[in-house]
C-alpha cells in the first residue's frame, strides 16, 4: 500500500493512539488502513466412499490436484462461499455436514475453513478454473499431486471420520 | 474505495477477466483490489463455573458488556488473536479448548471465530478498552445488557454446554 484509498495521497506508517501496532494511515485524510487477514472457503466433497478433487487450471499450483476451495467474497456466509467455490470449480451442488478443520497460514495472512460435505448428485463438470476432476477412493487419492498443504491435511482428517458418524469436532490447523 | 492504494490514481469498477464480480480497479495501474470479509476472533472464558465478560469502553456498544473478542492482526493464528486479545481486553491467560462457533455477519462482512477458554489464572483486570470486568455465574449473566448478538449466541451455546465433557463440534451460525 503506498496511496490512501480515501484521499488519494501518500500514506505514512504512524502507530493510532490506542492502537498497539503501526498501520498505514491517509496523509490528507488521517484514515487508518488496517490489513487483514483473509478467509478462505472450501469443502471435501464426498459420493458413496468417493471424494471429489479438481485438477486446477489456474496458479498457483497450476495442475495439482486440491478440494474446491477459495476466498470468501463480502455478502455470502462462509457456508454460501464454500457452496459457490464448489459450484465454480466443479459444476456441483453439496449439502454442507460439518466444520472439518480451521487451517492457519499465517506467513500469508489467510484463515482456511474446510466443510465436510456431500454431492447432492454425482454429477459434476470441470468449471473455468479447472483442468478435469474426478472422484477418488480412498486408495486413489493422488497424495503425492496435491495442490496445498492444507489440501493434505483437510483429506487426512477426513479419512480419519471416514467411519464416524455423529457431531464431531473440526481440527484445529496449525 | 476511491483511490488505487498501488497507483494513487481513481479506481474504476469493473469486471476482470474471468471475474464473477465487478472490482474495484486501479485506473492508472490496472491492479484489482478485492474487498474480503473480516475474522474477528473471541473467546468465552470460564473459571469454575464462572464466566468473564467486560464492559465495553468503546464504541460500537460502549457500556455494554462483552466476552474478549475483536480482528484478527496479520502475522497470528486465530487462536493466537483470541488470546491477544483477552489480554488485551482482560489482561487475562487462558489455554483455548475448543472452538464453540462461528458466526457470520454478512451485512458488515465479518466472519466471528469464539473458542471455550479457560482462564489460567484468576487474577484479571480492565484494559484500555474495558470499563470494568467481572466473572459472572450463569444465573448472573446480563443477558439484556450484552453488546451484539453473538456474544448472546456464544454465551447460550457455551451455556449449553455446561455440562458436557468431552469433544463437541462447533456452532455454526447465521
């Protein structure tokens, strides 16, 4: 950030009074710009014991395999994001279970929640940011392709409530 | 958003390039600036049956009361905001043992994370953003003088938990 987005001017890096961090603040304006961290949706979508992965198309981590996931827009709930990821990525409409796991990437400023979900029906499509996809046993699961660290680690929390049934609680990432 | 915070100059709306939504876009610069919901992390703090609110300082919602919550800072973890900020507000320890919810407010675009907490020790006391604070017994708990609506969600749900031991998925909210 060098401009203030409200005035147009440069901005400083000053410390607010009561504020306990620097932030960038307008140096026309005095706006206070404080940068957040951002979230990110997704969902393991399973179908009788099969669980669906989308080839990606786009960077990063072009041609990995990971779970329709992405970044919450302003006006949906973390539910309605996660859908709509799903929806884009993969032509598909779920049924949302449960909270899997809260992921944590700190170094680049993103809280991930991942659902457990269902496919309303099996039938799903490639959407634009999507090379091809596929439903994977368990056994199938391209561990060694997968996209993110996140990815591995939401499927393997997944495999272990394989055979759960009943409320469980999400994992809480690193 | 009035001025690209990357070029300084206006910003127009609209649509990138295999974009669903229209975007803010530098007009000198052409980089497209996402506006994302928020994280605000809390925690419900209990000790021996007592539960910690404060009493809210500043607006929104001066002088009502609170449970230990606000944004989450880039560089920490959700659980680590959560802990900041009790210290912040309640200059309190406590070791998080759960996660009790989430809760969406999509009309301000925030995303609420409350975790079960314990308070290591006993000894708390007023921050700069805090009037006074008090442990509570649940038959004491100020339910028509509480600031927002998810501190009344996240009090039931712990409430309903009382006694409960063991794991429990999380509360998912609006």
């Amino acid at each position: 950030m060098r401009f203030c987005s409200a005035c147009g001017a440069p901005v400083e890096l000053k410390r607010p009074a009561g504020d306990t961090l620097e932030r960038h603040v307008g140096s026309a304006c005095d706006k206070i710009h404080s940068r957040s961290p951002k979230v990110v949706v997704g969902a393991v979508c399973g179908s009788q014991d099969q669980e669906l992965l989308c080839h990606r198309a786009i960077e990063p981590r072009a041609g990995f395999w990971a779970v329709p996931a992405g970044y919450l827009e302003l006006g949906e709930s973390t539910e309605e994001g996660a859908r709509r990821e799903t929806r884009e990525e993969a032509c598909a409409q779920i049924e949302i279970m449960s909270l899997l796991g809260i992921y944590n990437v700190v170094r680049i400023g993103q809280v991930q929640l991942f659902y457990r979900a269902r496919l309303v029906s099996p039938k799903v499509a490639a959407g634009l940011e999507t090379l091809e996809l596929d439903l994977f046993e368990w056994a199938a699961i391209p561990w060694d392709e997968l996209a993110f660290p996140s990815v591995r680690w939401v499927l393997q929390r997944a495999l272990e409530l394989r055979d759960h049934t009943g409320p469980h609680p999400p994992a809480l990432g690193p």
